[in-house]
C-alpha cells in the first residue's frame, strides 16, 4: 500500500511518523520543495505539483493533506474526497483511540495523544502529541487541538477552532466556529464564533475582522 503525503513542512513529517507503520510506501507532493533535503524528507522522495493526478506524480493508494493551517487543510481535504481519491484515518502506534471513538477522513492522532469513548471527530481534524479529547466531545471538520491541550467530557467544538499548546476546556464546553484560544488558557465557559480568546479563566479578547 502506498500513500501521498500533500505537504512537506513540519507536519507533514508527523503525520508521516504516524503513517509509516500503515503503509509500505510512503512518498510526498508539495508545492515546492522543501528547503532542508530538497527532493527527499524523512528519506522518501518529494515531488513538486499541486495536482495529485498529475504526470509524474506515482500511483498511490491514498492522499493525506498534511497541511498546519486549519481553512487549507480542510478545503485540500475536501477538495481530494470530491475527486474519489482514498484519504484515510492516520493513528499514531503510541496515541490511544477507543474502540467506541469515530474519526472523520484525513484525521491524524500523534503520538502519546487519546481519544476517548464517544468521542466523534469530523474530517481533517489534528489531535497533536499529547492531546486529550475525553469522552463523548463532538469537534467539528478541520479542528486542530494542539500539544497538550485538553477537553473535558462532552465538548463540542465547531469547524475550524484550534485549541493551542497546553490550554484546558472544562466538561460540556461549546466553542464556536473558527474560533482560537490561545496557549496556557482555560476555557470555563461556552464561546462564541470567530473569536480569539486567552487567560485563565480564557476571556474573549477580539473577533476575527477587528484591527
């Protein structure tokens, strides 16, 4: 089985340690080379393109977006599933994921990171190393909780939020859409879209369009 990793930056290569006890071949498609191993990352070739399909591209049997921003990643993702291509579920082997867990096309859970039961991921979502989302929490396409962070039972998290480094959203917690709360925060209490929030307890602090 071969996959195409899409990216080549730093998450690319974590999503290719999550993928390289899955697949027997592994190669990566980037829109330019990357700037350390020029045509090879993590010892696998890199070809240069933006069309999976392309000429020169190899067979594969399936595309993972490997890409840090949330809105990217997601479009990129969608964008393959309308094309019929394969995008699957990545595991890292030292993550844990319940068996009563459902994750969504192009999900990736890293290292040390856990899933628990009930939980229900969307597509293109990032548990990064470390990160817990705990019982029966409901996240949205494209959610990306980063290092550390942690959701208490029952969550529901919207499209696109990111949960940064080390920040905490208590029990029952809803965040809206394409919202952000910032590293170290502690999320207390429901919020709203499109917002920035930080602190402990985590404050909204601006919403996304105000200068």
């Amino acid at each position: 089985m071969t996959l195409c990793i899409f990216g080549a930056g730093g998450h690319a290569v974590s999503v290719w340690d999550a993928a390289r006890t899955q697949y027997d071949d592994i190669f990566f498609l980037a829109h330019t080379a990357p700037a350390v191993g020029g045509a090879r990352l993590c010892g696998r070739p890199v070809f240069v393109g933006e069309d999976p399909l392309a000429p020169g591209v190899p067979p594969f049997d399936a595309l993972f977006v490997a890409v840090g921003d949330n809105a990217a990643r997601l479009a990129l993702t969608k964008a393959v599933m309308a094309r019929a291509l394969h995008v699957p579920v990545l595991v890292h082997a030292a993550a844990y994921v319940s068996p009563l867990a459902q994750l969504g096309p192009g999900t990736c859970v890293l290292p040390q990171a856990a899933v628990n039961a009930g939980a229900r991921l969307g597509a293109a979502c990032v548990v990064n190393t470390g990160a817990v989302a705990e019982h029966e929490c409901v996240l949205g396409d494209g959610v990306h909780l980063a290092p550390r962070a942690a959701l208490g039972g029952g969550c529901v998290l919207g499209e696109g939020v990111w949960i940064g480094i080390g920040a905490s959203v208590i029990q029952g917690t809803a965040i809206g859409a394409w919202s952000v709360v910032a590293a170290g925060a502690a999320v207390t209490r429901a919020l709203p879209a499109r917002c920035l929030a930080a602190g402990v307890p985590a404050t909204v602090k601006k919403f996304y369009g105000e200068t």
